[in-house]
C-alpha cells in the first residue's frame, strides 16, 4: 500500500456470476449483471479498485467523527453531500458480546450507510431525482439524502407505513405514494424509466439492488475492526442480503490488504417465516424466490434473495439463521433492558447469536450482533398512553410500590 490522496480508488464493476466480466463504474448497472442473466437469476455486480494504491495509514489513523469521507478511498465517488452517517456505537453486552448500533445513523438505521453512496452515484449521472420502494427505513433514508443533495425523490410505500417513517418521509418533501406491493417496482422501473430517476432499490427478479449500496456497508467492518480487531463472528439481520455481503467484503479487503490475517463468518439472520437465504444455502442455489408468511419483522420479510448474501456465508465460513417472532421480541427486549431500543427487525442479529450459541455453545473472542434501527421505526409504536398521577411524594410511593 502506499500514501495517496483520499480519493476515491474506484475503477469498474465487475460481475458476481462471472468475475472476468467487467463494467465501466459509471453508469451503475442498476440491474445487475447483463450478460450472465437469465430469466430466472440475475447476478449482481460488485465495484472494484485499484486496491494497490490504498493509503498505508488508512486503517491506522484517527478514527475521527462521522462521515463516511474517513474512508473514501475505498467508497465510489462521494459526490453527494453526507450527514454525519457512520461512526455508530459498539456497545458491550457482556461476556465477549458486542451490539454494532446503527441507530445512530441520522435516520436512525444502516440505510444512511448505503444511501450516501447511492445518491452520490445518481449527482454523478445527472440523474433528474431519485425514486425507491420501501415501506421502512430504505425510503426515509433515501428521502433524507436526496433531500441533501437537492435532488426530488420518489418513494412508492404502502398505506401501512409506520408513523416515524411516513414523518420522516413528509419532513423531507419526498413525493410519497402508497400502493399494492406487487405494483411497486413494476411502477419503481417505470419511473425510472420514463422520467429519468436513478433507482436505488431493486429491479430484478432475484437480487441485485443498487450496486454501489454495499459499499457503504464495509465501513462497518472498518468501525469494528478498529475497535475490536477481527471478532470471531458477525451476526447480522438479513432481508436481501446487502449489508451482510457488505460487511463481509470489508473483512474480506482487511484481509486481502494485509491488515489482518482472517475474515470472520458472517451470519444471516432471517425471519422464520420465510428465508430466502437459507433456502439457497439449503439448496446449495446462487439465490432463491420463495413465498413469505407474516412477521412482525417487516423490514426483513422479503421473497427475493440475492447471490450476494450467498457468496458472503458460503466464503466465510458462516450460515442462515432462520429466527421466530418469539425469538426475535425476546432478543428485541434484551436490548432494551441494556438501554439499546430496536426494530424487532434489527433484533435479529441478537436472536440469531443467542439460537446458535444455544447449539454450539461458547465462543472464543469477541462477536458482534449488527443492530439495524430504531424501535421507533416498528408497526404499531406509540404505546400505552401515560395516566397522569397526583404530583405527590405518596402518590409517587404508591405507584412504586405497584411497580
């Protein structure tokens, strides 16, 4: 490695299904691969550098504050303005146990991490806004950053969208649609289609997404590597599956840079009720499109997987989890019991851990359970409304004592 200016070191996009196949990194193949799809599977692409002239100390200096500008060489031009995003806590849980919480997030979830790449890619192209299909906090995320960087954002939900996110949608002057989830993304292509927005949520029939968006999920495995070192698992809540390949790939450059000497396995986490994920694994597939039941954990309950969440168990040495509600409000009230309020979502990680340790049993080092968002993003919050009390020490007493 040797000393350079923080700049981007982005060069192409290389294909996931044949990694011969290379792309220009402008413009973002926003559905996948062409050239190794078929009409049941699509590969995604991934972004590539010129690793050799990583900056030597970009892993040894100052951690600093927030934005991912700490690690732009390695991150596709950050052309978009940031928020702050990254540099969330690593809370210790006790006895080797780590919660990575990325509430703290400005939006208060792990989309900030790869909406700020994503948008910097549409100023990159000119796009005339943005447009996303989200019922949660990929869409109060991307309505942020468009925002930020004065570009229109376009964000097909449903009418079920819990409270925080729609405020947050609103706040942002988002053009906000609620409609069937079957017509979101025909609806979403269109959009892009026809009016010329940079799509930053899934086109495709198996997985691909916006390829530059895992890239700004590595630097979370730069923030715990900085903290821990190399922790001897990672569990992480999966729906599609880009924050589980992106926090892989950072280990992965760690090691492939010579930082450290090994990747950890990565876990996916997924609801019980559906599991595309461990439907690959279990059928040994590149990725898989099942049927979904219902789940508190809406914002993993997803039908389609992806390869990328496949290539980063397989390659790590890691597995699918598959976690019920019940284990997922334990997991969730867990957290709350040491102060961290999250998603019944962003339990998974937590839910996964305490069901595989049950099997396996203890672990040697360190391991860290990725929190995802806020339980101000859950259905439902709000909560029992408060009774008011007489404002006296007896009144107080009494219901101490009841409590």
């Amino acid at each position: 490695m040797t000393a350079h200016p923080a700049v981007s070191l982005a060069r192409s996009q290389r294909s996931l299904g044949d990694p011969g196949l290379r792309y220009p990194l402008h413009p973002p193949l926003l559905r996948g691969c062409p050239r190794t799809a078929t009409a049941d599977m699509v590969y995604p692409v991934e972004v590539d550098y010129a690793y050799e002239d990583t900056p030597a100390d970009l892993f040894t200096r100052p951690m600093g504050g927030g934005g991912l500008e700490r690690w732009a060489p390695l991150l596709p031009p950050l052309d978009a303005p940031g928020l702050g995003e990254g540099g969330t806590a690593l809370v210790p849980l006790g006895d080797g146990l780590w919660i990575k919480d990325e509430s703290r997030n400005p939006t208060w979830s792990h989309k900030d991490r790869l909406n700020r790449v994503a948008v910097s890619a549409a100023v990159r192209v000119g796009a005339k806004g943005i447009a996303v299909a989200s019922s949660g906090n990929h869409g109060a995320s991307a309505a942020a950053y468009a925002a930020r960087a004065g570009l229109r954002c376009v964000v097909l939900t449903s009418a079920g969208t819990p409270p925080a996110v729609a405020s947050f949608l609103q706040a942002y002057g988002a053009d906000v649609f609620a409609v069937p989830q079957e017509a979101r993304w025909p609806l979403l292509a269109e959009i892009g289609d026809r009016l010329g927005y940079h799509t930053v949520s899934n086109l495709t029939r198996t997985h691909t997404g916006h390829p530059f968006g895992p890239e700004g999920y590595k630097t979370i495995a730069y923030e715990i590597h900085g903290e821990l070192g190399v922790p001897a698992a990672v569990f992480v809540p999966t729906g599609y599956g880009e924050l589980l390949f992106g926090v892989w790939k950072g280990f992965r450059e760690l090691r492939d840079l010579g930082v450290t000497d090994t990747v950890p396995p990565v876990f996916g986490c997924e609801p019980a009720t559906g599991g595309p994920l461990a439907a690959a694994i279990r059928t040994r597939a590149p990725a898989a499109v099942i049927e979904v039941g219902t789940t508190g954990a809406y914002a993993i309950d997803c039908a389609a997987g992806g390869n990328r969440a496949v290539r980063a168990v397989r390659d790590s040495g890691g597995d699918a989890l598959l976690v019920t509600d019940e284990e997922l409000t334990r997991a969730r009230d867990e957290l709350a019991g040491q102060g961290v309020w999250a998603e019944l979502s962003a339990a998974a990680g937590l839910a996964g851990f305490r069901q595989w340790a049950a099997r396996e049993g203890d672990v040697d080092g360190p391991v860290v359970c990725v929190s995802t968002s806020s339980g101000f993003k859950d259905l439902g919050v709000g909560g029992t409304p408060l009774q008011p009390i007489e404002p006296t020490w007896e009144a107080v007493s009494r219901a101490l004592g009841r409590a």
